[in-house]
C-alpha cells in the first residue's frame, strides 16, 4: 500500500471521530437544552457545528489523497512492461520522515532512477488531430494541450 493511500485512510479515520464527536456533543446539546439549561445547550450545539467542519475538512484532505493514490497506481501500471524488458521495480519505498519513494526503476545495466508521482487536473478532451475521438489529453492552465509544465 503505497504513502498516499495511507494517509487516505488515516484522514478519512480523522473524519469519522470529528463526525462522530460532532454527532455526540448535538445529541448532548439537546439533552441539556431540553432539560433547562438552553446557554449550555447552545453551546454544545455550536461546538457540534464547529466539529462538523472540521471533520468536512479532513474529508476534503482525505480526497485529495485518493488522487495521489490513484495517479501512483497509475504510475505502477505504466511501469510495468518494463518488467518483460529485464528492469526490475520497486513502489512505495519507505523514506525516513514524511513520505516516500514513489518508484524506483532499476534497469538491466543497473542504473537507477527514482519516479515521484505528481497529479494535475485533468479534463478529458477530443484530440484535434482524431476529431470524435476519445482520446485523452492533459490541458494546462492556459487550456492548451501540454502546457501544464
């Protein structure tokens, strides 16, 4: 499982305990609104809004890391023919601190080379040059094909 999808997985387990935290203090916002004490209870409520969006946020990041995940295995499949030619792969290597090695492609004479997967948006768009076609191309900011460099 490569960094990306792990961190993925911890945002989303950030999520559920803000959701949940923000579910409870409402449910007790309530209980002590109804039992008199309406200050306190709006409180609660207010402290439930806030845990609301905080566990949107950590949804927010744990999307942004399912792209990274994806483009990685992306990468992966890509990579693979390379196999048949003598290289050997590596994905997902361990890096002391923050992160890791996306890829490491090792080729026949021993050489290596290191791969870190980046993600850009990406609209699907009709090549010019195959019109009805479906060919996808990545289109920078400027809205021209190839020009995200």
């Amino acid at each position: 499982m490569n960094y990306a999808r792990r961190q993925q997985y911890r945002r989303l387990a950030h999520a559920g305990k803000a959701a949940l935290a923000s579910v409870i203090a409402a449910l007790l916002g309530f209980l002590v609104a109804s039992a008199g004490a309406a200050v306190l209870g709006g409180l609660l409520f207010l402290m439930a809004a806030g845990l609301g969006f905080y566990a949107r946020r950590w949804l927010s990041l744990a999307g942004r890391s399912r792209v990274g995940a994806r483009s990685e295995d992306e990468v992966q499949r890509a990579l693979a023919p390379l196999v048949a030619e003598g290289w050997r792969l590596r994905h997902s290597l361990r890096w002391h601190g923050r992160g890791d090695i996306d890829s490491v492609a090792i080729a026949p004479t021993g050489v290596a080379v290191a791969i870190e997967t980046k993600c850009a948006a990406r609209r699907p768009a009709v090549s010019p040059a195959q019109p009805g076609g479906t060919r996808r191309e990545v289109l920078g900011s400027n809205g021209l094909p190839g020009s995200e460099r």
